[in-house]
C-alpha cells in the first residue's frame, strides 16, 4: 500500500545550497543544482572523505532499520529523509517485516519532487511522504498519526540532521517533544557530525556554510549523547557510525582509512 501521488507543483530555491540537494551529490546523484555542487567542492577541498561520511550514514541507517526490524519494530518515522537513494529506510524494513509502516519527512521541495520512489512499498505495508521541517514537531506528529498508530512503537529516525539545528532552535527540545508523542518501546535513531576528531576543519566548514545560509551545529559526543537523555541505549552505546553494529551490513569503501567525525547510536524508550 502506497500514500498519495506528490503531484504538487514543486518551487526549489536554487540560488543558495540545500542540504538534501549536497547530500545527493555526495553520493553520486543527479538531483542538485550547480550552488549545491560549488558549497560541496569547498566542503571536499577541507575533507575530501565527505562522501564516505555521507556514505557511513547512509550505511548506518540500514543497519539500524535492519536491527530494529530484527527486534520488532514495525512503525518508522523518517524525518529528513533527502532525495531518495536505493534501499530507501522502506525497502530495508519492509524485506524483513512487509508489514511495515513508514512516513517520510522533509523540508525540501525538491525531495517532494521525487517522492513517489519513496511511496513504493509492499502490499502489505503502507508508505507516506510529508512535506514538514523538523522545527514544526507538532504539524509532522498530526501528519504521522494520519498513517502510524501512536499507541504502538515507533522508531524515529534522525539521520545525519540535527548538525542543521541549531542550539537556538532548541535541537534538543524537538528531540524531546517529538519522543513525548511516542510510547514506551520506541527508539530514536541519530547520526550526526562533531567536531571532535577535526576542530580547524569543522571551524572552517562551519563558516563557509554560514556564509551560504546553511547552519551547521557540531555537537560534542557529550552534547551527542543528551538527545538519548532518559532512554536506554542499545548496545555498543554511542559510537563512530559504522562501529555500530556492523555485523549487519557491508562496509563502506574507504572508512577505515581515516576518522569519520560523526557519531551515531539508537536507543529505546522505557
């Protein structure tokens, strides 16, 4: 079972970078525009292992989907989704629980552009695609009980999205309200960037992205781990992404051949 057909007429600003549209150069899409490749290519001149990073991400949240799928989970909240890159979150969940929920969310129109890839599922499960920022919890929550019974666990999925939410948006808080809607035996699955193992690097990457209008808040692994306040983490705990859990996935060329400044864990609420 799919959701609705996005038929909308689409506007995309195409005058500053989006981080879905770099994210999807990244790894080797179509579906950006030149601002977002020109800010991509400055971000490579600090770190040229971008892409494995947006990669390892990737990688992690097929672990993830696949673990929770493994231990129960039938119900997923997938917020900043970006365009999508084959397996989608679905596909993952869906090939070990066909009966599996899921919504998507994003803020760019561009991702709404092609989400009919994402409202492909099986028979047996449904899929829906909203258009909501993160930043509005309460208008994604009435969007998700249209789809997923909120009575019922649900992982929420955070991957490699609140470095673009500031402290002065209240990151933690949205973590917080979005969990409050959630019952005991759901999860929240974060990955997100730090600044931890390349301080000039990051300071560097931090103003360039400003300078485009795009926030980047790198958070301490500190920080990190005070989104998982009052849950309880999932074993190994917090870890550099592709360290977690990767008995369930194939490696990503090229991680191991220098530090990944991220940090990514799943845990469940009690």
């Amino acid at each position: 079972m799919t959701g609705q057909d996005p038929t909308t007429a689409v506007q995309i600003d195409t005058t500053r970078p989006h981080p879905a549209r770099m994210y999807d150069w990244y790894l080797g899409g179509k579906d950006n525009y030149p601002v977002d490749e020109e800010m991509g290519r400055q971000m490579l001149t600090l770190d040229p292992r971008v892409p494995v990073m947006a990669r390892v991400n990737r990688a992690f949240m097929h672990r993830a989907t696949r673990w929770l799928a493994q231990n129960g989970v039938r119900q997923f909240l997938d917020i900043g989704t970006g365009i999508p890159t084959e397996p989608n979150l679905h596909q993952v969940a869906q090939a070990i629980a066909p009966d599996a929920r899921v919504v998507y969310c994003d803020n760019d129109p561009i991702v709404l552009a092609h989400a009919a890839a994402l409202l492909r599922g099986t028979d047996e499960g449904t899929t829906e695609y909203l258009q909501a920022d993160v930043r509005d919890p309460d208008a994604i929550l009435e969007g998700a009980r249209k789809v997923l019974d909120l009575t019922r666990p649900v992982a929420l999925s955070l991957i490699a999205l609140l470095h673009f939410v500031s402290d002065e948006d209240g990151g933690h808080d949205l973590v917080r309200r979005l969990l409050a809607e959630l019952p005991s035996g759901s999860y929240l699955v974060i990955t997100h960037a730090t600044a931890d193992f390349t301080p000039e690097e990051s300071r560097a990457a931090t103003e360039k992205l400003r300078a485009a209008g795009v926030t980047l808040a790198l958070r301490s692994r500190e920080e990190f781990t005070r989104f998982f306040d009052g849950l309880d983490l999932v074993e190994p705990g917090v870890q550099v992404p592709h360290h977690w859990h990767p008995e369930l996935g194939d490696p990503v060329p090229g991680q191991d051949d220098g530090v990944i400044p991220g940090y990514g864990a799943v845990a469940r609420k009690p």
